[in-house]
C-alpha cells in the first residue's frame, strides 16, 4: 500500500503541526475539527511556521506550493480517500472512541488509523474499530516541526505490516522513531517526563529549592532545552496532571505526594496557553 493521502483529525497545537510535517514530507494532507474558527487558527499557524522554516532554508519548497497540499475541512468527508489518518483530539477516552468508530465507517479498508494520544491505551481505541490490526500510536512532540522523535506505540492487536508502515511514514516525514516493545501508560518520554516533574515537585514543595532554581539545574546541568517547570507549563498543566494521574492510576509507577501541579490546573492557571501557569507569560 503507496500512502498519498494523510488525513489529521484535530487542528489543536499537535494537529495543526503534524498536517504541516505530513505536507512537508509531500503528502496530499485533509485537516478536519468541528469549527472554522479552529481551523482557521491552524492555517495561520501553519504558515508562520513554514515562512520561520523557509526564512532558514530548514525545508526548500515555498511555504505556498506546501499550503496547495493542505485541505482544511469541518467533515469528515475528506477522509474518504485517505491511506494514514492521524488523530489528534484532546485526551478524552470517549472523545478518541468516537472519532476512531466514525474514522473506519468512512475511510478506505486499507487505511491505517493512528492516534497521537500520549497516555490512552492503544488497544482500548483498537477496540473501537473493526480493522484492530491497523490501528497504531504515532505519539509526537511539540512542536512537531522541529522534534525529532515519535514513539510508534503498536497495541496487542496491531499487525507487522501495519508497524513497519508506520516506522516507514515516521522517517519520510523526517522524524526518529522509537518502537515500544510492550504498550505501557505513557510509553517511554512521558514516563521519564513524571520522574522529572515528580522530583521537581517535591523539592520545590519541601523548600529545598524554588521552581526558578530546579529549571536552572535542569537546564544548565542536565542541558535540557527548558527547565522542568518551564516544559511543563509548555506542554498545559492539565496535560502534565493527567499524564501523571494516568500512568499512576494504571498501578506502573509509584506516586509522590505533591500538590503544586494540582493546585495551579484547579486556580486554571494552566501554562502557556492561559498566560500563567508556574512562570507568567505575555
Ligand atoms: N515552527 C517553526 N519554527 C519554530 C517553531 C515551529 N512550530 N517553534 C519554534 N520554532 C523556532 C523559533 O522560531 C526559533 O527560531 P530562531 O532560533 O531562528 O529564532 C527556534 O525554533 C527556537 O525557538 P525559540 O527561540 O522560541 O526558543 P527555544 O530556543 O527555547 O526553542 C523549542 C523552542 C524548540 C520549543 C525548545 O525550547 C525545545 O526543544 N523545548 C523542549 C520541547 C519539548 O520537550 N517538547 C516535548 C513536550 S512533551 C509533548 O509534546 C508530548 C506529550 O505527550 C506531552
């Protein structure tokens, strides 16, 4: 099977950046979400982000001859010929089985269904379908223009030839891929992730450091390209509190008691996307 056509369910910060690597990488790419006005978002976006990339001679085909490639829609329709949907809808359990149990009604047989999810269960998403064996995690990071690195999260379910295109789409699309060997709650960098923002937490919380002080070891010994508190509030606090309850809740790692994530999600306070989260931002 020859993937022409990607189509991307979610215009959100991870949609809109995986429609533009697909197009980058050459694909005819369909971007659906509920509203215009999401949609429209994630044009503009996508073409600041391919004129700063351009600008840098990062990618050589003009940012418009790139844009011809995108189709932005509020139906599903546009997935009727699509070889590789990729799904980026909020984490919502319910949310993600609805739009996999719609994707197989109306998308080709033979098309693979990934889910960019960076902490449900891929099988219980499989589940939702009738082609179990052609649905597959490509977790990526954000954002996806610039990371290198995607995780290929394979379920009980999924089949050989279903990873091995999917390892195939990862690195025409210019990315490091990383196959999970087994499927467990927040695959293998968010794991890592909880760690980091669990010792963060507590020394902060005990008073042995300030949050400015964690991000400064972080980022000068550890060399990390942000701090602990700082990628946090980059990647919304909520996203960090329920990657964290996930992996806990699934029994897969120990906890440690700390408030200060929680705190900030109940005042809304929830990073970069509200203007405030741990820093305060413009
Ligand atoms: N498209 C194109 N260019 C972009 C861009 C985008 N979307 N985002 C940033 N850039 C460019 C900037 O324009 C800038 O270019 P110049 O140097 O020419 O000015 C360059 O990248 C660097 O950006 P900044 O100067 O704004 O800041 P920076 O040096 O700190 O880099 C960063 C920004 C690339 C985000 C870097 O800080 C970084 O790598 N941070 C870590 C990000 C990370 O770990 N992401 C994963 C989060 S976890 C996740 O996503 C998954 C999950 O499951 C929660």
């Amino acid at each position: 099977m020859m993937i022409k056509k990607i189509g991307v369910v979610g215009a959100g910060t991870m949609g809109h950046g995986i429609a533009e690597v697909s197009a980058i990488a050459g694909f005819r790419v369909s971007i659906v979400d509920i509203s215009w006005d999401f949609l429209n978002r994630a044009k503009d976006k996508i073409i600041d982000s391919l004129n700063k990339l351009y600008e840098k001679k990062q990618i050589s085909e003009k940012p418009e001859e790139i844009m011809n490639r995108i189709e932005f829609s509020v139906s599903y329709e546009t997935m009727k010929d699509a070889d590789f949907v990729i799904e980026a809808v909020p984490e919502i359990i319910e949310l993600k089985k609805k739009v996999f149990e719609e994707l197989d009604n109306i998308t080709p047989s033979h098309a693979i269904l990934a889910s960019n999810t960076s902490s449900i269960p891929i099988s219980t998403i499989a589940e939702a379908t009738k082609r179990k064996d052609k649905v597959i995690g490509m977790h990526f990071f954000n954002p996806p223009p610039i990371m290198k690195l995607v995780e290929i999260v394979p379920s009980k379910y999924t089949s050989d030839e279903t990873i091995s295109m999917t390892l195939d789409l990862a690195k025409k699309m210019n990315k490091i891929p990383v196959r999970l060997k087994v499927e467990v709650p927040g695959f293998v960098s968010n794991r890592i992730f909880l760690r980091l923002m669990q010792e963060a937490c507590r020394e902060v919380e005990s008073k042995e450091a300030t949050i400015e002080e964690v991000d400064s070891c972080a980022r000068y010994k550890l060399k990390l390209p942000m701090g602990i508190f700082e990628l946090s509030d980059y990647v919304g606090l909520d996203v960090a509190v329920d990657l964290w309850k996930v992996i806990i809740s699934s029994g897969t790692a120990e906890d440690v008691k700390c408030t200060l994530y929680q705190k900030k999600v109940e005042m809304k306070e929830l990073g970069v996307k509200s203007g405030k989260g741990f820093y305060t931002y413009p």
